[in-house]
C-alpha cells in the first residue's frame, strides 16, 4: 500500500482518524499485482456539467487510504476542459508514465510524486476555446480585441513540480494516471478563467469563474459559498488534503507581487513553515485544518489577510465570525489591519468622498467635461464591461453601444469622449482621470492605448517559468465590427495626459505604466499598484478563491515589476484632506479638486508637451 501522507499522519495524530464509510455501490477493487500502486479503490460514475450543459459522466476514484478525495484520470480531465483533445498515456517503467496532447508532453513518477512537463503552459493550454489556434496567454474575449501574437525571451518551458513533500499522491495503474481532481484543476487555471471543480457527486465545469456567486456557483448552486457552509463538519481525509493542495497552489502559484508581509518568508521556506514560524501563523494552520465548517472560514479568512496584495488575492467572502475577536484577539487585529481598513478607507474615498465632491465640482454626474482647450473623461474603472451588447453588435445584431444603452460599460465611456473631444476644434488637451479606477479588464486597456498612441501589447513576467512574455493584439479601432486596414486609417491628434491617485490599481496601474514608457503625460500622485493578472481556483471541497497569478506578473519596459505603482512626471497636490471615523477607526480622506482644475491641467500639459 501506498505510504499514508505526512499532511495526512499529521491529521490523523492530531484531529483523529476515522475512515468514511462507502457511500457508493461499486465494489471495492483492488489493482492488479503488477500495478505501481495497490491501494484499493472504488470507482463512482458522475455528471459533468460544462457551463451549465450537460455533458456525459466521468468515472472518478476513490481511494481506502483517502476516502473523501475524488480522483481523476488525466485523460478524462483534459476531455472535459477541451473536449474532444486527447492525452496519450504510455507507461515507460516501474511507476513512470508519458502523457503527451497537443501542447506538450509530459512525466509523471508516482513513486516519486512527481510530474514534468517539457512545456507546462503548452500542455495545460485552453485559450483555444477562447480563440482558435491562440497561445495560453492574457485575453479577456472582447471582441473589439483580439489576440496577435506572443514573444517569449529567457526562462524554460520546462517545468517538474514535485507533490512529495505536501504528501500529495499520484497514482497510476497499467494504463492511466490519476491525480487529485483539484491538483489537476489547480494546474490547468489561466489568466482567462477557465476553472473546473468537483464534491465526489458531481463535475462542474466553467468557461469563465471569476466570481463565487457565477462561474462555477451560478452553474451549479451547490458551489456557492452559503450552500458549501451549511455542512459544518469536514471529512478529515479532506480537510487535509485540501490544506496540502491550497499549501502547494500558494507556494508554486502566487505571483508573489511583493503587496503581502509574508511573501519573502512563502518564496524561502513555503506556506506551510511559514504559518508554523509563530503562535498565530499555527492557530492559522489549525483553522485551516479544522473539521469544522466556521472554524476552517476562520482560518480563510485569515489566510486573506496574511496575502493580502490590494485586492488580487482574495481568499474569501465575508469577515470572520462574531466569535472571531474575542477568542484569537490578535490575529482579528492583524486582519483589520490588513483587510478592513484598507477596504473602508479605499471606500470612504470612492464613494464618500471623491463621486460626491466630483459631481458637486462639476455640476453634474457625466464622464465628461470640457473647458477651453482642455476634455476630461473620468474613467472610473475597466470593468462592467457589457459583454452582451457588444458581441451583439459585432454579429450584426444590435447597432454599437452607446452611453444610452451601455452607460457602465468602460468602452463606451472612453470612446464617446474621445470622439467629442476629436471633434471640437477647440480641443487639444484629452485627461483621463484614473483617479478611482480600481481595474478591469486588460482588452479594454490595450484598445485605449492603440487608439491614444497607435500601441497595443502589454510585458508580463511568468514568474513560474522565468519567461519574459510580451503580448500584441489587433484592435478594431474603427470600431466598424470589422478588423481591415481602415483600421489605420484612425488618429486622434490630441496631446494625452492621464491622472493617477494611489487608488488608481490593477488595470489602473498597467495603463498608466503602459503610456509612461510611451512618453505620455502621468500627472497627479502615484498610482496604487498591483501588478499581477488573477487567477480563479476553487479549494478541493469547493469553495472560489483568487490569488495573485504567477503565470503573470505585469511589467514596465525595463522588465520591472509594477506594483510600487507609477510615479507621476507631475505630481498634483490633494487639495486638502479630512479625518473621518467609521466602525470605531479614523480614515483620511483627500479632496481631489486640484486633480479636475482643466486650467491648470492646460498648462502643465502645455509645457509637457511644448
């Protein structure tokens, strides 16, 4: 028999062992004498269900020495995440297997418990059903965008993880391979989305999971996090399988953006050393543990503050319990620290303050404004991007958003204003005021950049291979439904100036380092960083999280990280500020007046650009 894991001894000393009886009708079945492994198992047929369809069943396993972890051949797993692809399984020795798809090959060592891929972004790529014959790189599916091209420079393909120390097992037999179905999912997530998940009943399967209450959850309502909490006792087998598999997704796939205290300490020594170094790291890892339902929310809770890199990272929904304060007094102050007044003041700042003041100044609630020389758009954010409407038009079915029928949609906010501002003749000066943009989606970015500065490709550093990326796109910038050369037939003889607070984060950090490096005018205070793209996962009993996605860590021209965010070539002073008290903790809040003075933004855009 396998050896038992040491997560798993670890659980067994210290929660107490009990084998979870066969809830299934299929018989025992113990591997032939010549296997690699002679663990016995049962074998349970259940739905697939890919993106809201159904889709066939797939025989997963259930191991005696892991009774509650569901297990899956790494060919059924490939089919149901790019149906109809293929992963050729060759068994080569005593415990060594040779997968091959499309994308690349790859060793698996279920002695070992190791698994090499000659390419790991080839092999897991499924951005193919994103856009036909595309490379597994960032695109978010906007159809006024599409994929060009990638480059790649240093770094390797080549990737071996090994699953020995977190006790994680591979298995295999004559003529498959099978892991854990959420280590195999956790391998198989991108920058677009794709994410698939499984309860022992059921396989769900999303083309896009990037929020727990859609995706996955709005798939199948067994995945969102209120039906996932109503079982409050945890299997003990997977509570600390689940505990081993979140320990080696952070270690080998958060993008390490330097936002949280304790990355240096996870890139040296690893989540799990790292929680076991002080008293409150381990009261972390025994909520982590827990078998009970609150207690293990707790200790997610928790683990979202100790990573917490400005928003990217996201490793639940809700706060801690009522209790939460009064039994671990410490780490709930650690957590308000890192989380609650971060998120409140970030808030107060937004919506207390800076929209209310913004509508006063102007007089109105548009997204643009003009005086003399000078157009502002305010451009609050690169998200709620209406999807709908404008696949609608690029089918011929809708004519294109407009403020009227999309007024949310961050597309139609910048081209309605860039297109009054081009077509006065008294406008030379376009602002883009960031100010509270919190991010979006990157699509967005590059169209605006192409038609600002006739530019559209964004560096990325692939903090899990060491490669250097830089992706181009084509872009609509007519916006006529059609990519032709009329497409370049488009300027806006305009001079740029784009204003950054330190709100200004994730996309709202990349595009005001993107037009830096093009020699636009940044003007206004440093922006607030966060410089890696999201990856969605989903724990192995279910449950949505976010972190900060190794396979992308954005970069300037010089290849360095961007999350100390973009100093300004114009540093515009606050106004004024004011202290505010909310649940019981001051906040400072700054007036942004001096940021929507078009008079002054006139001259210092005068002189930038003289």
């Amino acid at each position: 028999m396998k050896k038992i894991s040491y997560l798993m001894a670890m659980a067994i000393m210290v929660l107490g062992f009990t084998a979870c009886s066969d809830d299934n009708d299929n018989t025992v079945q113990r591997p032939e004498t010549n296997s690699d492994d002679q663990t016995a198992y049962t074998v349970k047929q259940v739905p697939v269900n890919r993106d809201g369809n159904n889709s066939g069943t797939v025989a997963l396993r259930f191991y005696e020495d892991m009774p509650s972890v569901p297990y899956i051949s790494v060919a059924d797993f490939q089919n149901i995440v790019v149906p109809g692809t293929t992963v050729s399984v060759t068994k080569t020795g005593t415990a060594l297997y040779q997968l091959k798809n499309a994308g690349g090959t790859l060793i698996v060592n279920t002695i070992d418990e190791t698994c090499a891929f000659d390419d790991f972004m080839g092999f897991t790529n499924q951005m193919g059903l994103v856009q036909a014959g595309m490379e597994n790189a960032y695109y978010d599916g906007l159809p006024y965008v599409r994929f060009n091209r990638q480059t790649l420079s240093g770094g390797s393909p080549a990737q071996t993880f090994d699953y020995s120390s977190y006790g994680i097992n591979l298995r295999g037999d004559e003529t498959m391979v099978y892991f854990p179905f959420a280590t195999l999912a956790d391998l198989y997530v991108d920058l677009y989305g794709h994410n698939a998940a499984c309860n022992g009943e059921k396989v769900v399967y999303a083309s896009k999971d990037d929020d727990g209450d859609s995706g996955i959850g709005g798939f199948d309502s067994d995945f969102l996090m209120e039906n996932l909490m109503k079982d409050k006792e945890r299997k003990t087998d997977m509570a600390a399988y689940n505990y081993a598999e979140l320990c080696f997704t952070i270690d080998h796939f958060y993008g390490m953006p330097s936002g949280s205290d304790f990355e240096k300490s996870i890139q040296e020594k690893g989540l799990d050393k790292t929680l076991e170094a002080d008293a409150d790291g381990q009261t972390v890892k025994q909520l982590l543990l827990s078998t009970n339902i609150d207690d293990y929310a707790d200790g997610m809770c928790m683990l979202y503050a100790y990573l917490y890199d400005g928003g990217h990272t996201h490793m639940w929904y809700g706060k801690p319990s009522t209790s939460f304060a009064e039994k671990y007094p410490s780490l709930y102050s650690y957590y308000n620290e890192r989380v609650t007044i971060v998120r409140n003041r970030t808030s107060l700042q937004i919506y207390g303050m800076t929209i209310p003041l913004r509508e006063a100044f102007f007089g109105d609630k548009s997204t643009y404004h003009k005086k003399g020389n000078t157009a502002i758009c305010h451009f609050d954010n690169f998200a709620y991007n209406d999807i709908v409407a404008w696949n609608n038009y690029y089918q011929g079915k809708a004519p294109r958003p407009t403020l009227a029928t999309s007024p949310k949609d961050p597309m139609v906010i910048f081209l309605d204003a860039l297109e009054q501002a081009a077509a006065d003749p008294e406008v030379k000066n376009f602002v883009l005021d960031l100010s509270i943009n919190t991010g979006g989606s990157s699509d967005v970015v590059v169209a605006m950049t192409s038609l600002m500065y006739d530019q559209s490709f964004f560096r990325a550093y692939n903090v899990i291979t060491g490669q250097k990326m830089e992706w181009y796109y084509d872009v609509d910038r007519n916006f006529d439904g059609k990519y032709d050369a009329l497409d370049q037939d488009v300027h806006y003889d305009l001079n740029f100036c784009i204003i950054t607070s330190p709100i200004s984060f994730s996309c709202g950090n990349l595009y005001p380092s993107l037009c830096k490096d093009a020699g636009l005018l940044i003007a206004g205070q440093k922006s607030g960083g966060g410089s890696c793209a999201v990856g969605a996962h989903r724990t192995a009993d279910g449950f949505y999280y976010q972190i900060s996605a190794a396979r992308a860590r954005l970069s300037d021209a010089n290849w360095q990280n961007i999350n100390d965010g973009i100093t300004p070539h114009v540093t515009i002073d606050y106004a004024k500020d004011m202290t505010t008290t909310y649940e019981g903790h001051d906040y400072t809040l700054y007036y942004y007046h001096s940021f929507w003075d078009l008079d002054y933004l006139s001259t210092i855009i005068g002189e930038y650009y003289k």
